[in-house]
C-alpha cells in the first residue's frame, strides 16, 4: 500500500520521485529561484510526508469556491440525525401525489416516531434496486440498512409545508455505502419537492449530480491530498499531491 511504500521511499538515501528521462536533473535550488510553471527531473530525498494515516488525505472539495474540509466521522452523522428525530414527522406531509408515506413507533423506550416516503414513478413503486426513499427519525444504524437495500436514501425532517434536507453538515444523499455532501457555502437547499421533477421522467436514473441540481445542493467532491517534502542537499521543496 501507499503508506508501506512512502516508509520504504524514506529510508532510501536518494529516490527518483519524477520520470522526465529526456531532462537533465536540477537542483531544488534552482527550482526554488526559478519562475513557474516549467519541468523537471529531480533526484532527491523524501524527508517527511504528510499526513501521516492515509485515511486523513481523503478530504471534501467544492470546485466552485475552491473550499475543503474534513470528511465527518459517523459520531457527526449520528447525533444530527438523533437531534432531528425530536421534532416527530408531520403526517399532512404524508402520501402526496409523488411518494408514499409509511410510519410507525419504536418499540423501545423512546418510542421515536419513524417515516418512510418512497417516491414513486408513473405512481407506481419501483424495484428497491431502483428506489429513492426520504426518511425521519432514523438512526444511523437504521439508515445504512436502508442505503444497503435500496438505490437512495435522503434524511430529511418535516416543517409544516414540506419535508426539508437535515443541516448540510450531514449527507444530503446516500447510496450505497456513499455519503455525498453539500458546500455549505455555495448551497441554497430547495424545497424536498423539487424532486418529483426527476420522477416524472421516463427513467429516473437518481443520479447524485441531478439529485444535487434540482435540490439547490453544490455537490462536494472526494479528493485525495498530500504533501511531500524534498531534499537534495540544495534545498527543501514541498510537493503537493491532489487528485480526484
């Protein structure tokens, strides 16, 4: 893996980090006097890289305002939907011309109150494999098992209008075991109905992009970063490593 290999890279005394054969090699002091862009071969030593795990390189990226944050961890997820749930679904919001509305109480102790809405097509359900689903209420848990068995699943919470996405801190969409976010920045989340637009086509697709258009939503991208720091002797310099 990545992080073997870079720990290898280290203890070698010189590494050959860029192919460039037909270029001569250059000292980073030269590069570092240099004006960009221009390429170059180097030969130098990788002194420390960052970060450390692997699994903090992988960041949130917004293309339009350039912005990145960290990908929340599930604890994030799970006390947003808990805060969610205290507000109980509305049931004038139940079965409307576009989804169907299914509810019921906990059996535990805090007899949460739950609903599903699964939007429907021509008015008719699809196949799970091809179902967008709404639910309130759910715990993490809960939700997962639905994104395992259904194509998507979107936590939302009732007002007294309509249903509405839960605070953009919290995936707007999951499919799969994928969680999409929102720039909280360059967002303007749009009423849940705006979905039925995409339901009424002849084959929704509920693509994450299109789900993200028609809801307002500026859909954040996975990138993977990192930065490496050179040596030759001549001069330290920082490469940085960005990619979808």
């Amino acid at each position: 893996d990545l992080e073997s290999h870079l720990q290898r890279c280290q203890q070698l005394s010189v590494t050959v980090l860029t192919d460039h054969q037909d270029l001569n090699n250059t000292e980073l002091k030269t590069i570092l006097n240099s004006a960009a862009p221009q390429q170059y071969r180097i030969r130098a030593k990788l002194r420390t890289y960052k970060p450390q795990k692997l699994y903090q390189s992988i960041k949130l990226h917004c293309s339009k305002c350039n912005s990145l944050r960290e990908v929340p961890d599930g604890d994030d997820f799970d006390f947003i939907l808990q805060r969610s749930a205290v507000t109980a679904p509305n049931p004038e919001l139940h079965n409307t011309s576009w989804y169907d509305s299914v509810m019921w109480t906990t059996q535990d102790q805090k007899q949460r109150k739950i609903a599903i809405h699964f939007v429907k097509h021509d008015e008719m359900l699809q196949e799970p494999e091809d179902t967008l689903l709404m639910i309130e209420g759910g715990t993490l848990k809960e939700v997962w098992k639905l994104a395992k068995r259904f194509k998507c699943v979107i936590p939302v919470r009732s007002t007294e209008d309509d249903l509405e996405l839960l605070d953009l801190s919290a995936p707007f969409l999951l499919q799969g075991n994928i969680k999409y976010y929102g720039c909280k920045q360059c967002s303007t989340p749009k009423p849940i109905k705006s979905l039925s637009s995409i339901a009424a086509e002849q084959r929704p697709s509920w693509e994450p992009t299109e789900i993200a258009q028609v809801l307002g939503i500026e859909l954040l991208q996975y990138v993977f970063i990192m930065k490496f720091t050179l040596v030759d002797g001549t001069g330290a310099l920082n490469a940085y490593l960005f990619d979808y």
